[in-house]
C-alpha cells in the first residue's frame, strides 16, 4: 500500500515529523510530462507506506559502513608507512603507476577511482618532489603520460617494504584468506557504480 502526498512547491516532505526530502522551486520542471504546464504547482506522489513508518537506522547504513572501515584501514596502513614520508593515497598512486609507466591521468583516475581534482591534489606533491614525471602522451599531445623517475621508484621501492609490513600484520589480523576475499568483493563493488 502507498502513502499518496499532495506537494505544494517549495515545502520539505515529511514523515513521522522528520524532513527527508527538499524540493527546491524549479523542482517542478522535473516532476511535469513534458509539453504540459502544471497545475498550480500542485503534485501527487506515491511513496511505499514502509518508508513514511521507518525510521532511519544508521547502523544499517552501508556508506557509513564502509567509509568507517575505508577510514580505519587507511590510518592503518598511513601509520606503516610514515617513515617512508608517503600516505596511504601517495603510495597508492605511485603503485598504479609503477606498474603502467605512461599511464594517462584518465586512465589513473579509472584504475584508482578518484575524481580528477582529487587525483591532482595527490600528484602534485609528488610531482613538485621529483617522484612523477609527466611528459606528452605520444598518441595524443594533449593528454599528459606519467611515469616515475629514478627518485620515484626509489622512494616507492622505500614505501614498498613499509607496505608489505602493513599488509602482513593486516592479513594476520583478518586471516590471507578472508583478506582475499575482502579484496575481490570490495573491487568488485568499486567497479559495480
């Protein structure tokens, strides 16, 4: 069965007492058929009656899930590698890189899931202290190859030991096994959205 709403623009729906929705004042240009005009900006929707009763239960929440265990892993691993003068983000864009010297800075964005400003953050430093080298894509001049310089793969080979420490104690931990299957379901999942 479903709960039908009258919505008049602008107003926040509620249920049970608690906004979970703001529509804004254009919202009606989303919500009209097009070619028709609307109605005194009046609108009926339907939502499921289990989602007007429920209420909001944040340990089930599975962003919220992952992003405290993301957080919690990545401290992990930033504390092993400190000495080496890398984070967890550095090292892993000095990994992907190591292993595809020329590598487009789309292609690194793709492989590392990271949007581009992100990415840049990332590399610059690296860049301004010699590790990444950025040269013309010989393809296409337009798009930038990055490999890592003699200093990059030293400092990588450095960060390298500090990581497979971490990942030993991390698989000791969880257990090699349940640690390999956490990598494919989460891989898996970073590739499914």
């Amino acid at each position: 069965m479903a709960v039908e709403l009258d919505l008049c623009l602008p107003r926040v729906l509620r249920y049970p007492g608690k906004p979970i929705l703001r529509i804004r004042e254009d919202a009606h240009a989303s919500l009209v058929a097009p070619g028709q005009k609307p109605d005194n900006e009046k609108y009926k929707f339907s939502l499921p009656e289990e989602t007007m009763q429920s209420e909001l239960n944040i340990a089930s929440c599975n962003c919220l899930a992952l992003r405290k265990a993301t957080r919690a892993i990545s401290a992990f691993y930033d504390r092993y590698l400190a000495p080496s003068g890398l984070s967890s983000v550095q090292f892993s864009v000095l990994s992907v890189i190591h292993e595809r010297p020329g590598i487009g800075m789309q292609q690194l964005s793709d492989e590392l899931v990271m949007d581009r400003t992100s990415l840049v953050r990332a590399i610059q430093p690296l860049t301004r202290e010699g590790y990444i080298e950025q040269a013309p894509d010989p393809d296409n001049s337009r798009k930038r190859a990055l490999s890592l310089s003699a200093d990059g793969r030293k400092k990588f080979k450095k960060a390298e030991t500090y990581w497979q420490q971490a990942q030993a104690e991390f698989e000791q931990q969880v257990g090699a096994s349940s640690a390999s299957a956490l990598r494919g379901e989460l891989s898996t999942l970073a590739h499914s959205f």
